[in-house]
C-alpha cells in the first residue's frame, strides 16, 4: 500500500512537471504566431522564460514537499520489516539452537550429579560443566534482550509489534525466566552434593524434566512462526493506525 501511494505521488510530481514544460512551449508558441511590437525583444522573452521557470520551480518544489512524507514513511516501514524480518527468520532460529544447546548441557548437569549422589567419579567434571551453561544462558538471555532493542528501534519509528508478535516475545520472554529459575535450582542442588541427600536425585530429575518441557515449549512455538508464514506487514502497524490482530 505504502508503495502505491508512493507511486502515485511521483507520478502526480512528473506530470505537472510535463504541463509546466508544455505551458512553456504553448506560450512561445502563441508569442510567435501572434506577435505584438515588442514580442521579440530580447528582454521580453527572457522575462517570460524566467518566470515560467520560476513557477516551474515552485511547482516541482511543492509537489517534493507533498511527496516527502511518503517518502520517509516508505523508509521508515521498510527498516522496520527489515528488522521484523531479522527477528523471525534469524534471532529466532539462534534462539531455538541455543535452547537446544541449554537443554542439552543442564540434563547433561543433571546426570552427572545424580551419578555422583550415586557414587560414581563424575564430581570433578560439574564445576566445568556448568560454567559452560552459564555461558549459553548468557548468550540466550543476551539474544532476548537484543531483540526487544530491536522492537524499541521499530517504536521510534512509529510502527509497533502486533497483538500475535508481542505473545510470542511475551512467551519468549517467559521461557527465559524458566530457565533463569531451572538454573537457581541447579545452583541449590549442586551445593548439597557433598552431603549425598538421596532425595537430591529427585531435585535433578525434575530439574531435567522441566528444562526439556520448556524447551519443547520454545521450539514449537518458533517452529509453529516459521510454517505459518505470516506476512511481515501483519506483525507490524502504524501506530496512527487501531488494530487489534
């Protein structure tokens, strides 16, 4: 729509600046089949030229006035579909790969703890471990908080998230809260170790449980995005214009 209008207003632009030019032919041509005494002066005609010209100025002038919002607003959306578009089929995909690598590593925590509750010589391999998932969780968690700077930039444009876009970065949001407090759990179990509280397997079990539910979660919901397709001008309005989709 926003190309149309555009379209339409170059095109308004260029056809006054073709009547100009052939008011400009017309009047010489007048000039010279019906000439007065003095149509031929050199002064006269420049007179005349030079004002047309000055009209035709003011004429292209205006009309590149008018046409100057359209322009900006055309920009301004097609920066934020651009950023829309990075979002969906970029951020999102790292975010799905990243929860994989997450779930991966805390179920990996999960039973290496349980076989050392149990006995077994894994104790020296957690420390290292779980740093590692540290470090994804930062990376995920540094990833949302890129994306919804991503979705500021897009305010200041004037444009803003859809009803649909805004639930799935309200659920992505979530989902890192799951695993913020999936991790604190992990911290708490990990520090009991030493005391070999059986009832800690439990803790670590529904630590694994809850990590691969969320994560399950996630990836759906991302796959879910991906196969609908949804056009990118759906995910994003004017915020001149109501809309509750």
């Amino acid at each position: 729509m926003k190309n149309i209008e555009l379209i339409h207003s170059l095109t308004k632009l260029f056809a006054l600046i073709i009547i100009t030019v052939i008011i400009v032919f017309v009047i010489l041509g007048l000039l010279i089949i019906f000439p007065s005494k003095d149509a031929y002066s050199f002064s006269n005609i420049t007179d005349i030229l030079s004002a047309l010209s000055t009209f035709g100025t003011l004429v292209v002038a205006y009309m590149a006035y008018k046409a100057a919002p359209d322009w900006f607003a055309q920009k301004s959306y097609v920066v934020a579909t651009d950023t829309i578009d990075e979002i969906i089929y970029k951020d999102l995909k790292k975010l799905k790969t990243l929860s994989y690598k997450l779930t991966t590593n805390i179920k990996g925590l999960c039973h290496s703890s349980i076989m050392s509750i149990q006995g077994s010589s894994f104790t020296h391999t957690i420390d290292s471990n779980f740093n590692e998932t540290l470090n994804i969780f930062m990376e995920f968690e540094n990833l949302i908080f890129s994306m919804e700077d991503k979705i500021k930039s897009i305010a200041r444009k004037k444009y803003l998230l859809s009803k649909n876009a805004n639930a799935t970065i309200d659920f992505i949001s979530n989902s890192n809260n799951v695993y913020h407090n999936i991790l604190d759990q992990m911290v708490n179990a990990l520090a009991e170790i030493p005391y070999s509280d059986k009832n800690l397997e439990g803790i670590f079990k529904k630590i694994r449980e809850d990590t691969t539910s969320n994560h399950e979660k996630l990836k759906n919901h991302i796959d879910e995005i991906h196969k609908s397709n949804q056009p990118l001008h759906d995910l994003i309005y004017y915020t001149h214009k109501n809309r509750d989709d």
